[in-house]
C-alpha cells in the first residue's frame, strides 16, 4: 500500500529563540500596562493575548518520535527532527512513538490441519512505519479516547493522550495477531504422526513457520502503517482434552522406533554370526540348527531383560 506520509515543511523556529521573544512580548506587556491610555491598554490586551497562545507552539521531540502536524482538521506532514522547537500554535501535534515495542500474545486454542485442537501463543516485536497510516486509516483516536485514564486534567492531556494512543495500536496489533496465528496453524499439523514423511510441522517447522507468520502479520499491519520487526512462536501444546492421550501416542510411536530399530541391529549380528561360523568352517550347521540358533539369538538380542542362559549337557538332539 503506497504511504501518504510526508515530511512537515512549515515554519518552525528554535525553542530557546522562541522563548526569548516570549519574554521580550512579555516585557512589552508589563510596559505597555503601566502607561495608562487606551491605545495602550487595548495594545497591551493584545500582546498579552499572543503572549499566551504562543505557549502552545512549543514542542519536543526524543529519537524515535514524531508528530503528526494537523491544521484545523488537514493533515500537514510528520514531523520527525529531534530538539526543541516552537510552531505555528494552532497546529494540533499529534504525537507518536516510533519506538520498537515487545508484544506477548497469550496462547489461543485453535485447530490444526487434521484437526487436533492445540494451544498455540506468539512473542512479536512491532513498531510504527507510517505515521499518516496509523492516525488515519484506522480508528485508533476514537479508540485512544475511550481508553480509561487516571489523574488530574493537567497530567492526562499529553502523557496520557500519547500513552492511550500507543494501547490503541497494541489492541489494534494483538487483534490481527490472534487472527494471523489461527491462519497459520490451521495450515499446518501440530506434528509428523508418520516417520517416513517430511511434510513441515508446526513443531518442526522452526524459522520457516515464523518467516510466514512474520509475513502474514505484515500484510495485516500494512494498512494500519506499522511493521512487524520479528515474531516466534513462543507457546506449543496439545489442549488438555487430547493431552494424555496425544502423549501415549507419542510414547507408543518412541517405543516403536526404539524395537524397529532393535529388530534391525539384532538381525545384522545374527548375519553376522551365521556368515562368521560358515566362513571360518568353525562347525557345520543344518538348516534345522540353523533356525533354532536364529531363534535363540534373537530372543536374546530382542529382550527387554537380560536373558538367562540354559546349558545343555546331552547332546544337540536332546
């Protein structure tokens, strides 16, 4: 989405040369008070009125802020230059922070691709992009206004407007999170139940899955003029109706792995042996001794205790 934000080029002056005309009209009222006229006196009202609406073209910027400049309802560029600065007083000075902000979203149950239901949460850093985006394109002031705010009327009309708006964008952030997330792990199975398949995981997918969801939330945010820094899922579970069973299933499938991979190591020795006695002609089997000798070794090999050993003392037909 092309940005419609702009550089603020109106006039500014520096906040310290500001101040001193501010006291120099101050020292022009306190001397125009003394001289009784009326030419005088209305001069004086006059001056004493400029000399309080200046005070409202005074500002501040820190890196990483800005302020959107607005004119009587026109929007009029960001300004972004840090310092202390005054500007035309009737310019209402919407401020903003730039500044990366940290995101935890609580884990949502949601279901994956072949439908399990799983817990699945996100651990996101965003920050604003564009500032005309932010203020404009989506309804972030009505929501800042209905923010709940404490104190007196002096402290909350700056720190807490600012504070009120950033909460509006982090609600705005969370909502499309949550709805990034679903899409995402609806894509995807929450793991790979067959051991010969490669297809990605939410469990094994790792940086790849977090690339996407990165993506995806960018896409969300674009209108809404803010950046996606980095996202990982940070909180991955079975919900707790399919827990247990969904952990037999693993144990049953390590168990499985464990005995195929038993079977396969104790076959290759019995080969070994076979191979080994027929090769150094140390005796002569039958097929009959031959299958009775498997038999015997895999058991050995295969058991899941020690085996104990019977000692025949005839011969090998008894």
């Amino acid at each position: 989405m092309e940005t419609k934000e702009c550089s603020f080029s109106g006039f500014k002056m520096n906040g310290f040369l500001a101040l001193f005309l501010h006291l120099v009209v101050l020292t022009a009222v306190i001397i125009f008070g003394f001289l009784i006229s009326v030419p005088t006196l209305i001069l004086s009202v006059c001056l004493c009125l400029v000399w309080f609406i200046m005070f409202a073209g005074y500002m501040e910027l820190e890196p990483n802020e800005a302020r959107a400049m607005v004119f009587f309802g026109k929007y009029k560029g960001t300004f972004k230059e840090t310092g202390f600065f005054w500007v035309n007083p009737f310019l209402n000075k919407k401020k903003l922070s730039l500044r990366a902000r940290n995101l935890d979203v609580e884990p949502i149950k949601v279901n994956d691709k072949i439908g399990n239901p799983i817990l699945i949460g996100l651990v996101l850093v965003w920050k604003l992009k564009d500032t005309y985006k932010a203020m404009f394109e989506i309804d972030s002031q009505t929501m800042a206004a209905s923010a709940p705010t404490a104190g007196n009327a002096n402290q909350v009309s700056l720190g807490n407007a600012v504070a009120n708006r950033m909460n509006a964008f982090e609600n705005f952030v969370m909502i499309q999170s949550d709805a990034a997330l679903r899409q995402v792990a609806g894509q995807y199975a929450y793991d790979d139940n067959e051991a010969d398949t490669e297809e990605l995981t939410l469990r094994s997918g790792g940086e790849e899955i977090n690339e996407q969801l990165e993506q995806k939330l960018n896409e969300r945010l674009a209108m809404a003029g803010m950046e996606v820094v980095e996202a990982r899922i940070n909180y991955l579970a079975y919900a707790p109706e399919i827990a247990a069973v969904m952990l037999r299933r693993q144990q049953a499938s390590a168990i499985i792995t464990a005995r195929e991979k038993i079977v396969e190591g104790a076959v290759s020795m019995v080969k070994m042996a076979l191979h080994k006695l027929s090769e150094e002609e140390i005796v002569e089997l039958d097929e009959d001794k031959k299958a009775a000798m498997v038999s015997n070794l895999l058991v050995v090999l295969c058991a899941d205790e020690a085996a104990q050993p019977v000692v025949n003392t005839g011969t090998l037909n008894h």
